[in-house]
C-alpha cells in the first residue's frame, strides 16, 4: 500500500507523456528513472541535469497539475521519506530552514503539522479508540526510536488513570517476550512515524496475528502501521529537518489522555490528592516558597 502514492504520480506522468514536449521528456524520464535524485533538486538544477531550462521545468510540473515545481518535488519527497538517510534528511532541511530562519520555520512548520492533523483526523474514530482503552483487559503501548519518548508519555499518564498499561520498550527482554501474553481481549498502541522502525511494525503484525485489536497512531493511512491496525489516529509529522517533528503527534496524545481521564474524574481526583501528599513528603518537587527563607 505504501507504493500507491508512488504509483498515482509516476502513472500520471506516463500518461501525460505523449503529449509532453520534447524538453519536458527529458524531464519526465528523468523522474521516472531517478525520483529519489530528483525530489533534492531545485528546478534550475533538474533543468541543467537534463540539458533544459528552469522555465521548462516549472513548465512540466503545471502539466502534472501542480501549481509550481515546488509541489511536485514535495510529492517526489513524500515518496521516499521512509526512506531518507539522515545525510538527506540534512540535505533537505537546508533547503528550507536557515540559521536566521530557524526558531520561525520550525514553529511555523510545526503548527502547520497541528492545522493540517486537525482536518485530517477521524473524530469518530477518537472516541472509538476512547472505548477500546476502557473494554480493553490490558494495554501494551509501543513506539521505538524517536516514538519511544511518545511511548512513555502516553504509557506514564495512562498509568496514573489505569492500572493495566504496560510500556513495550528495549531491555533486557525482547518485545516479543514483553508480548507473550496478549490475547483477542488487550489492546496495542502502536506509535511509528517515517523512518519508521521496523521492530514497532513487527509487533502490531504480532498482536494482528493473535487476535489482538491494533490501535496506530502514526503520519497517514498509507503507513506500514496503518495497514496493521484495526483503528488508525493520523498525526501529520512533516520533518523541517534531520529532527522528526512530533508537535502534531505530541497534541494527539495528550487529547488522548484528556479524553480518557475525562471520563474518570473521581478517580483522577482521588489520585493526584495522594500524589500530592508524596510528592512533598518526599520533596519530589521544590517548591518556590521554600527558597524565600
């Protein structure tokens, strides 16, 4: 299914082939050969790798049906961006953020992440995922790599609400030996955002496999976790660098969270009381008033 996208853009410039000029299918061979060049070339590069100018290249990318070669090399870049080394995903980001930029691009790339995961998440399916952390006997929560911070937020909260969560991380045991147990009534949560691990991937196809319902939260529907999921939370995580963006996925959770506390508010209620007795007892915290004297 991650081909699909691939497929969608590189039938359509077959298509559109015959009647291409001459220049422009240069370009569009090009392409098809060499895609993964091609998505980290400006138009005025791409034109001089083809012996064509910089016109004929925008020229090209409005025949596609994009609005300017910067859509079209945004959708050459989204075809492999599982499968960008860090070198390239540095080469990328130079493209778009700078030192003098750097603080605005980030924040304003990240709230772009957030806009765009609003119109795109399923609110139906939310509160579905809601009921199924609730019907569930057990819940193993599990995200590697760059997830594995996302993993352990949604794991330490659930933990203050729950009493049947469990983090599915690398130890000293293998995840599968963390796993061993689940059955049709527990829940996975699988977190996974490009490049995605394959370990994260392995595992839904485990749970899949014994019956277990697969909850995904990752970048899109056409993800190797999505296809393994029985409901699947979509998070836009578009990189402005080498650092994965989680700004988008980060919000997710913690509506995640909310929503599952707002339904046990006694509860919540009655364990932060106590908390709050532990932490001073035990100085968890320092609290302001005692520095004054």
């Amino acid at each position: 299914m991650i081909d699909s996208s691939k497929q969608d853009l590189m039938r359509t410039i077959q298509v559109k082939f015959p009647r291409l000029s001459k220049g422009q299918k240069l370009i569009a061979e090009y392409i098809l050969k060499q895609y993964d060049k091609a998505a980290f070339m400006t138009a005025a590069k791409l034109g001089d790798s083809v012996g064509v100018s910089e016109s004929t290249v925008v020229r090209f990318a409005n025949e596609l049906g994009f609005s300017g070669y910067p859509k079209l090399q945004k959708a050459l870049q989204e075809l492999i961006k599982n499968k960008l080394t860090t070198v390239q995903r540095i080469e990328l980001s130079n493209n778009y953020i700078t030192m003098e930029n750097a603080l605005k691009g980030v924040l304003k790339s990240d709230m772009e992440n957030i806009r765009v995961t609003l119109e795109k998440i399923n609110p139906k399916i939310f509160d579905e995922v809601v009921n199924c952390i609730f019907n569930a006997k057990r819940i193993y929560i599990i995200g590697l790599r760059s997830s594995t911070a996302l993993a352990e937020f949604l794991g330490f909260y659930l933990n203050l609400i729950l009493d049947n969560v469990k983090v599915v991380a690398y130890g000293v045991s293998d995840i599968f030996e963390q796993m061993i147990n689940i059955s049709k009534d527990d829940l996975v949560i699988g977190i996974g955002f490009p490049r995605y691990a394959a370990r994260t991937i392995e595992a839904l196809n485990y749970a899949h496999g014994k019956g277990t319902k697969v909850v995904a939260i990752t970048d899109s529907l056409l993800s190797p976790l999505a296809t393994k999921s029985d409901y699947t939370l979509i998070a836009q995580s578009n990189m402005a660098s080498f650092v994965d963006s989680l700004v988008a996925p980060l919000s997710v959770i913690n509506a995640l969270i909310i929503a599952v506390g707002l339904r046990e508010k006694e509860k919540i209620s009655s364990i932060f009381t106590g908390l709050e007795d532990i932490w001073e007892e035990y100085k968890v915290y320092s609290f302001k008033n005692d520095t004054l004297f």
